[in-house]
C-alpha cells in the first residue's frame, strides 16, 4: 500500500521576488519574516511535518543565503530518524549553464536528486503561501484516484480568478481543462465549474502531487518552465489529471499588499489564520529570549513576539517582531515591525547616529519596517493612496504602503507621507 513515506516534497524557492521588493532586496521570498517571528518558509516545511513527509528538499536560487542559514538552523531531525530538510541550489554543471527558467525547469535540473531519492510520489509546493493543510489526505485522495497528477483546488470568486489557474472538473473529480490567469469572459465563462454565484470557478493552489515517473517523463519529453503556464494544461489531455477539495485558509503571499494585508489579518480575535494549532502547529528557529517587557503602554490588536522592550507607547492593529525596541512616547497603527536580528550593544552604535529602535514620538501608520531598521527621534510616517509607488531616501511606497528596509535609518524629525 502506498503511504505518505513514499512522497518527496520539494518545495520552490521562488524568483528573484520583485513584487515583493524591498523585502527581497537582500533575502529570497521564502525567507520573508512572517507574523512576527517566523519565515514563509516554515509554512510548507511544517505542513509536510505535520501530514509525516519527513523527506523534504527546498530548491533555491536567489539571495539564498539567510534562507539557507535559517534551514540549517531549524530543521535538523536526530539521527535515529529517516527524515531531511535539503537545499538543493541551482548549479551550473558540465551539461547545463544554465539557471532556473521557471517553476518546471527548477525541477527538471533536479532530476538526478528525485531519482536518487526513489520516492514514488513528488509533491511540488511553494514557499510563499500561507495555509495549513494535511498532505496526508491529499495523498489519500490521490491513491484512491490512482491519480497521474492531483492539484489541490478552491473555490474562487469572479473578481480574483484572474490571478489564478482556472480548472474546469468533471462529477469524478477528473480535471477537463485548465487556463492560467484567464482574463477573456468567454474563457472565464467556458471554465465556470461551480453552481456557487459568489465563487463559481475552481483555481489551482499551486499544490501538485505527481507519480514520480509521471513527472520525470512529462519534463523530459517537453521543454515546458512552468507547471501552471504549461505542464499541467499540457498534461490534462495524456494523464489522468484529478482536482482535490481544499477549502481552508489558503494566501499567495507575492505583493507587498497582500504580505500587508495577510500579516495584519492576523492581529485579530479570530485571525484566518490559527498559529495556535496544538494538533498542527508552525515551527520555526528556536530562541532563547526572554518575555518582552512592557512598560505604561496601551495595545489593542496587536501580536507581540517575544525580547521586546516597549515603553510608553500606543499600538494598535500591528505586528511587533522579535526584539523590537520601542521607545517612549511611540504611536504605532496599522504596521508591521519585523523586529531585530540583534540586541545592540555600545561596540555596535560606534559611528551610528541612530539606535536600533524606534526613537521617541514617533508616529508611524501603514507602514512594514524590516529588519534591523533604525527610525530615529520624532519621525512621522503616514500611509499613501492605494496604487501609488514612490522612491525615497531610505524608504519606498508599494500600493500606498510605506516600506522602510532592512538596515536603513530614518533620521530624527524625517516625515514620510503624501503631499497634501
């Protein structure tokens, strides 16, 4: 009986991320911190965890190395164990200069890594979506069918089907058709799947759980890059291709948006999204910091992750990573602080004109503040109209979200907003 100790996960690392830039500036899109204190990367890592597919590879190209550094870090299994947590990085070798063209062909130039796994099943994931699933089920569903391919799917509205893979399905689940990021009415039309007025189309989740020699023949025999572009619409007409029922939570983290809008989510009474999930729960690097501590300050919706120091201070609606230090008089709304890598000490601020912290009076609203930033005293930063993009000095503006990278400085009495 095939089991879930037979499927390879290999989950994408994604491009170069520049829908996501200035937080890919210096890392790749699945080492983006998330929620406070964990990475994009540890959302598939743990699902696969969590469903027991304990065999896992990351491929990676990109500002790889803090992905890497955290991979090493955080998933090590004993050695009585079977499991792994790999790097596979792209390479130029004796046959192939080339880098990865794509989602397909990251997986192609790993081929020789697949076979020498002899796993049965590949299931393809990507590092950059926010959802918690039991692959175990997917597999069920999967052996059941005696499925070539089976792609988890969701129901999706009218007005985001555009930016997904729309799939049409037969009554036994089989998939009939597939069109990528439709946009024409009279295709969006054909591939209406659903009786639901509200979500009448099924779109891919980008899960895809191959039969390892169904996969290996399908990107040898085509020079397709893409899975959604071009394996699977290829595929639905030569394989038994079945769609699988997923209606949980489920977020492409890819803009600066929807990275926003997801994290902030997440700040409520009842976020989408559960990282209290004893029976599942999301790992990451282990730290050894204290509790934050708070002092004469007021917070309202806020996730607090753990070292920080906050003083005299209104938060609101806001994440505040690790080791943020905030200081006194501070107003935050509406914001993501990702915290510090670091705690600063005297030897480090020699030649700093700003210390790692938030300096006092500082309002700051609608804005993402990564890592390791320095905003000095009495600093006003304030939201822009949705759609508009700006380059500053230190800063940038995405969709009216004011972005502060990682490592820069904002000097004291700097104000950050649209012009009135």
């Amino acid at each position: 009986m095939a089991s879930v100790s037979d499927i390879l996960a290999v989950i994408l690392g994604g491009g170069r991320g520049a829908r996501l830039f200035p937080l890919t500036q210096q890392r790749s899109k699945p080492a983006v911190p998330m929620a406070g204190k964990y990475r994009l990367i540890d959302i598939p890592i743990s699902n696969c965890i969590n469903s027991g597919i304990l065999r896992i590879a990351v491929l990676t190209q990109f500002n790889s190395i803090s992905l890497h550094r955290h991979i090493v870090r955080t998933y090590n299994f004993d050695a009585f164990h079977q499991g792994w947590v790999q790097i596979w990085a792209a390479e130029q070798t004796m046959g192939n200069t080339d880098w990865y063209q794509g989602t397909a062909d990251a997986v192609r130039k790993q081929l020789f890594e697949i076979r020498a796994t002899r796993a049965k099943y590949v299931l393809i994931l990507a590092g950059d979506h926010l959802y918690r699933m039991d692959f175990a089920k997917l597999a069920e569903f999967h052996f059941e069918k005696d499925a070539d391919i089976t792609i988890a799917v969701q129901p999706v509205n009218k007005d985001d089907a555009e930016r997904f893979g729309i799939l049409k399905r037969n009554p036994s689940y089989r998939i009939t058709d597939f069109v990528e990021k439709p946009t024409d009415p009279k295709v969006l039309k054909h591939v209406a799947s659903r009786d639901d007025p509200e979500k009448p189309f099924l779109g891919s989740t980008g899960i895809y759980l191959f039969k390892t020699e169904v996969l290996i023949n399908l990107l040898e025999q085509h020079a397709h890059d893409d899975f959604g572009g071009h394996v699977i619409p290829a595929a639905i007409n030569s394989h038994k291709v079945f769609g699988y029922d997923f209606e949980g939570f489920w977020e492409d983290i890819g803009t600066i948006r929807s990275f926003y809008d997801t994290n902030l989510a997440l700040t409520g009474p009842n976020p989408p999204f559960n990282f209290f999930d004893p029976a599942q729960p999301i790992y990451s690097h282990p730290r050894f910091l204290p509790g934050s501590t708070i002092q004469n300050s007021q917070m309202e919706d806020t996730l607090l992750a753990e070292g920080c120091c906050i003083k005299n201070a209104q938060i609101k609606h806001s994440i505040i990573g690790l080791r943020s230090q905030i200081s006194s008089g501070v107003k935050i709304t509406d914001s993501i602080l990702m915290g510090n890598d670091y705690y600063e000490r005297d030897w480090i601020t020699e030649g700093r004109k700003i210390p790692l912290q938030i300096g006092s009076n500082s309002s700051i609203q609608g804005a993402i503040i990564d890592k390791n930033a320095r905003i000095g005293e009495n600093v006003t930063i304030s939201p822009f109209p949705r759609g508009t993009d700006v380059e500053g000095n230190g800063w940038v503006v995405r969709d009216g979200i004011v972005v502060i990278p990682k490592g820069a400085e904002i000097l004291p009495g700097t104000t950050i907003a649209p012009l009135k």
